[in-house]
C-alpha cells in the first residue's frame, strides 16, 4: 500500500502530482480543505485499524502504539517529494520502507 502511494511508475507520479495541486488548492479553499481533511482523516483510520488488527492477531508485538505506528507509516508516504525532487533515489526509498516494515514486524522481546 505504501508503495502504491509513490511516483515511482508514470500513472502514479501523475496522481502523485494531482494530489499535490489538490493539497495546495485545499490550503486555499475552506470547501475544498474540508473534503480533503475528510478523506484524509478516513484513510487514515483504515490504516489505523490495520495496524490494530495486525496487532491483535500477533503480527506486530503487542507493546507498539497503533497511533503512534499509524503515523510512522503514512509518514513514510512524505517520500514522494523527495522523489520528485530527485532528493531521494527511488530504490533507496523502497530499502527504507522493507526497513521499516521489517522493524514493525519484529518481536521487539526477540531482539
């Protein structure tokens, strides 16, 4: 999923780039920034609520913050400007997110 979210094929850089003019325009525009924060706010929560139940069937120890994990991953998604801003090499980008997901699905008792 997180991957899906970042320029790193033609149509997702172009959605990549309609979000960003949307964002921007939302910033300007009560109307627009309310249906955004909306949408937002519920995807979010579906993340949210994944991280939850990963957490309760075992698949990530139960000592982690689902909040604080919900966060931790959609900020992985601020990787797009690095991306199109050629900041960050795309392969880069996709060994730190296989790092984070690794670290999230590691018993942190193992360790």
């Amino acid at each position: 999923m997180l991957t899906e979210m970042l320029p790193l094929h033609p149509d997702a850089r172009a959605t990549s780039r309609m979000s960003a003019a949307y964002v921007l325009e939302a910033l300007l525009d009560e109307h627009i920034h309310a249906r955004a924060r909306h949408g937002i706010t519920q995807g979010r929560a579906v993340v949210e609520q994944l991280v939850r139940r990963a957490i309760a069937e075992g698949h990530i120890p139960p000592d982690r913050d689902p909040v604080a994990e919900t966060n931790l991953l959609l900020a992985l998604t601020g990787f797009t400007t690095l991306i199109e801003l050629d900041v960050v090499d795309p392969q880069d980008t996709l060994i730190a997110i296989d790092l984070h997901l690794d670290r999230l699905f590691t018993d942190s008792s193992a360790r």
